[in-house]
C-alpha cells in the first residue's frame, strides 16, 4: 500500500516539476540577476518541495508556496555576496583607485536596475510585472500582506523609472513592466 502512495506522490511532484521549473528558475534570475545561478536555485527549491512534498501539495498554492522557497534562497544568495563583496572591498580599501569623469551617461539595463532595489521590492516589481501574478499571489508567494505588495511594488517601480532616467525610455509603469519582462526572457524558461 505505501509504495502506491508513493508512486502517486512521486507523479504528482513530477508533473509539478515539469510545469513550474522553468518559470522558478527564471525568478530566480531576476531576483539575484544571475543566470548561471538561477538553475542551481530552482533546483535546490525543488529538492527542498521534494522533501515536504506531502504537506506542499496539502497547501492551497502549491506554486505560491514553491516561490516563496526560491525567494528565500534568492535572498539569501544575495546577502551572502553582499557580505563577500564587503569582505573584499575591505581587504582592498587601503588601495584606492579612482576614476576620473566616470561614464554617467551610460545606458542602465533593467537586471542591473532591479539589482539596485532592496531584495523585497525587486521580489514584489518581479512578480507582479514579470509573472503577472496578482498582489494576493505576490503576497502569498512572499509570505507578506497584500498592503507591503502594493507599498513596496509601487516604490520599487519609481525607484526602477529613476535608475532607468530618461535615456532609457521607460516612464511609464506599463512601460517599466514590459522593460521587466523582457529583461527576464533569457532566464532559461519561457513565458
């Protein structure tokens, strides 16, 4: 009786895994802005849903709580090379090196833009205008309310329309969202 549960579980997280793969590894990639990165985080989110996967598919969004997983793996691949790239701008400070007349006025993309934002407002502008998830979706996927989705989406997208400037084009949110999307089609899934 246990190995006909099992086989059951184990088609189950199959078809999940062939469903949503592609499309956790691409917000992994626009959460870190790594794409080498962004297979190896999905698939470690995987193994982690793999690993409670009686009580991931017992939850009312499977998907939402699968990219809350990603997220918090993104997260915390970010702070540690936030943390590395202190470290080793420490060991280097006593060798200072400066520019002169720095290129500002060259063009921002939208990955380096979102990598500027702090990590809950580039995960609330990901979600909401790369995957088009809803603010309740977002919410749940974050595992924050829907007023931080709405607070945090709509500062991360004015702080994105300042990063960009002018010179690239975006104004708009509309604009902003479709800059995003775009920017994200090279994650290794598919929209």
């Amino acid at each position: 009786m246990r190995s006909a549960v099992d086989a059951v579980a184990s088609a189950e997280f199959h078809a999940f895994f062939e469903r949503h793969y592609a499309e956790l590894a691409r917000l992994a990639h626009l959460l870190t802005g790594e794409p080498d990165a962004a297979d190896d985080l999905a698939a470690d989110a995987l193994l982690a849903l793999w690993h409670r996967w009686d009580r991931v598919r017992a939850a009312d969004h499977p998907v939402a709580y699968a990219r809350g997983v990603v997220a918090n793996l993104a997260r915390t691949r970010v702070r540690t090379a936030v943390r590395e790239r202190r470290r080793v701008a420490l060991f280097w400070a006593q060798r200072e090196e400066r520019t002169e007349n720095p290129d500002v006025a060259g063009v921002v993309d939208v990955q380096e833009a979102l990598r500027r934002l702090p990590f809950r407002k580039r995960a609330c502008v990901v979600l909401r205008h790369a995957f088009d998830l809803s603010e309740k979706e977002t919410a749940l996927s974050l595992g924050v309310s829907v007023g931080t989705v709405k607070s945090q989406t709509s500062k991360g997208v004015a702080e994105l329309q300042r990063l960009l400037g002018t010179r690239a084009a975006p104004r708009a949110p509309r604009q902003v969202r479709a800059a995003i999307a775009r920017s994200g089609g090279a994650a290794g899934g598919t929209r």
